[in-house]
C-alpha cells in the first residue's frame, strides 16, 4: 500500500462519483443522505448544517471531500497549506496513531500547494453538480475554509499567495476552464443539470481563512498575519489558538481527574505559547479592525496538543495530542475567551467532537464544528497494540468515512 496521497483525475472523478451515487446511493463507500436542516449564517453564508471535517489528512484529497458531502457534512476546513510543501516537507510514516486518544506527528497537506488546490476545485465543482442532480441539498448551502500558516513570511511567499488568490477566485486558474470542459464533454452523467448551471458554478470558493501557528509563535508576529489577512487578502479570518491557553496547573488537573494522568508534558510549551491577557488584547484590537473593513474575526479551538513519546507510538519525541482527551482542553479554552469577550467572539470548535458531545457544543452557542480523529480512527490511519510492526505500518492514499447522520436526527 502507497504512503503517498494519489489525486484521481478529474474525469474519473466525476464519472465515479455520479455513477456511483445513482446506482449504489453511495459516494466512496459513503451512504448518501441529505441531512436535517438546521441552517447558520456564517461568514457571509448561509449553511445547511454547521459540521463538516476538521483540517487534517482527509481533507486533502478531492474524494475525501466530496464523501463528506454525501455523509451530511456542509462545512469543510481544508487542510493547512504553508511555504514548504509536496517532497520537501519532512513527514515521518506513520504519522498517525488513534486507539482512545489520538497523536500526530504531521502538520500542513503533503500535497504540492499547486495540487491542493486543484482537488480543492475538483471538489467544489463536482459537489455543486451532486447537489443540484441528485438534490442532496442546497448547492449554495455549504463552504470551503481554506487554511494557512505559519510566518508572515510565508503568507507573502509566491506560491502561497497564490494559492489564498486561487481559493478567492478560482476562475484566475488554468484548471477551472478545464475541468468545466470536461463535465460538458459528458453530457450523458446528467438528467438535470444543464449547460446554465454549470455555467453558473461560482469560481469564488473561499472567503473564509484559519490561521495556523506554530507553537511559540511570537505575539507580534501573530498579530501581523491576521492584519494581513484581514486588510490585504479581505478574509474572515479565524485564529487558530493553542489549548495552552487554559494554563499549565488547569491542563494537569483536568487531564489528571479524566483519566490521562499518563500524558507528559511541562510548564515550558505553556510560557513559550500565547498568555491569555495578551490573547485578549490582541483579539480585542484586531477584531474592531475586521469591524471596521466588515469583516469577522474569531477563534478556531484548538490546535493539539504536544505531549512527550514515551512507549514509541510514533517517530520522535514529541507527539501532538487531539480526540477525547483534547475536548476537555478545548471546551475549557472556549469558556476563558467566550466569558472574556462577554459571548461576542466567535468561536469555530475542532477540539475532540464527537456524537456524544455535538449537540451539546452546538447548543452552547459554538458554531461551527468539525471532526477528524473520529474519521482518522475509522479506517487506515489506525494504529493500535497489536498491529502492524512500526517499520509496515503505511498512511494509506486515502481515509475510510463514517457516516454522521445520526447526529441530527436525533
């Protein structure tokens, strides 16, 4: 099995997606439904269900994304893309390991920034004509979030800037005329999408931007690429933030009375990453400036969380903590900023959200929310005692998708 992300090409996409879903009522395996509306204007949008995939591996594959759509998903972060990319990004195999929690040792897309961007289109277009032939839902009722970091620096580079310019306005881009030639080129996939309405796919397929840090980054620095993003790219922009935040003495307790005493970590990475006062301030003054350009500003809880290697689950020395554990954290950081800003933040929440915590998250005012270490733990990234020796052990080309019906009709 490859330990390389393989991108289907457009055609077979699209000609496996459509067939698929009329002779199986399935999308990569994913059974299709459309979900209960419960819609949320967000960002300029409206939604048909505030949940979607968080960005993590499974959002960088077209096909990932377009099962996720068929699953109910209406909002999908795509995963981070950042300056270096494709073969020069070190990722050690495997990267991965879920069995009750779960730890990373990846960050941003292993794709080329030019190839995410191109399943990233391959997506949205393809999602646009489900929607509207198989009546899925709304073909207006989802979004893409793309997501960047982790300098100034990079922000700036050619290739990023580009990539943030292509997600604006994807019509500026070679692949976006070819891909619409080739969904006329086949007419007979369709009953009733018609020429019109492929014409009338919006190229516009982000307004909306994560900010990814890395851990230490200075406040300053911080500070520069929001404004950047919010007066030079005009994006919502959301930030997102580090479960630090809640302070080393309430991370250990937390975690010591649910059961994760056996988590490492120290008091270094908690001085070392934002200090909630200057979080505060910080977001105080660059929210009054998305105010000001009409734009919103809010938070993304959380990012991972890093804690020590120490029975050899993954390469290295430090590992990055999400899933069950991460909630605790997560829930936490959003009540210091929510009580802070007196409910007036927005908060968009990633931190370990499951079907036994959603509604709940949902009901408390946070919105949106998205999922990956339960998707990551359903298919071929799973590592557990017991399986495969590490030296085997591969991230497969794609992630097996779970469907997330039952967290609405309930």
């Amino acid at each position: 099995m490859s330990d390389r992300m393989n991108p289907l090409p457009f055609e077979t996409l699209l000609c496996t997606a459509v067939n698929e879903l009329r002779e199986r009522n399935t999308l990569f395996g994913v059974p299709a439904v459309r979900p209960k509306a419960c819609p949320v204007d967000f960002c300029g949008g409206r939604v048909e269900t505030p949940i979607g995939p968080a960005a993590g591996p499974h959002t960088q594959l077209a096909n990932n994304l377009i099962a996720a759509y068929g699953a109910g998903g209406r909002i999908f972060e795509l995963k981070t893309v950042q300056i270096i990319d494709g073969e020069d990004l070190p990722v050690d195999k495997p990267c991965i390991y879920v069995s009750g929690e779960a730890y990373n040792v990846e960050w941003s897309t292993e794709l080329t920034i030019g190839q995410a961007a191109e399943e990233y289109i391959k997506a949205w277009i393809v999602i646009h004509l489900l929607a509207r032939e198989f009546d899925l839902g709304d073909p207006e009722g989802f979004q893409f979030h793309m997501s960047v970091g982790y300098d100034l620096a990079g922000l700036q580079s050619e290739k990023v800037d580009r990539f943030i310019e292509t997600m604006k306005d994807a019509s500026c881009a070679p692949v976006w005329s070819l891909y619409l030639s080739q969904v006329r080129a086949h007419p007979e996939l369709f009953r009733v999408v018609n020429e019109d309405y492929v014409n009338s796919i919006p190229a516009k397929i982000c307004n909306t931007v994560t900010l990814s840090t890395l851990h230490g980054c200075p406040v300053g620095e911080i500070r520069r690429m929001i404004a950047y993003l919010l007066e030079e790219k005009g994006l919502n922009t959301f930030v997102k933030c580090n479960p630090t935040l809640v302070g080393y003495d309430a991370a250990r307790q937390v975690l010591d009375e649910n059961g994760y005493g056996y988590l490492t970590f120290d008091r270094e990475g908690f001085d070392r990453d934002l200090q909630p006062d200057y979080a505060v301030e910080l977001l105080t003054d660059l929210k009054a400036l998305a105010d000001s350009l009409g734009l919103t500003l809010g938070v993304k809880l959380t990012n991972t969380f890093p804690v020590a290697i120490r029975n050899g689950e993954l390469p290295g020395e430090t590992m990055y903590l999400s899933g069950k554990p991460l909630f605790l954290l997560s829930i936490r950081t959003a009540q210091l900023l929510s009580r802070a800003f007196g409910g007036t933040l927005p908060v968009s929440f990633s931190g370990g959200i499951d079907t036994h915590n959603v509604a709940q998250v949902l009901s408390a005012g946070i919105a949106p929310v998205t999922v990956a270490t339960l998707l990551l733990q359903q298919g071929g990234t799973k590592t557990s005692p017991g399986s495969a020796p590490k030296s085997r052990r591969r991230s497969p080309p794609g992630w097996t998708w779970r469907p997330w019906t039952s967290w609405w009709r309930r």
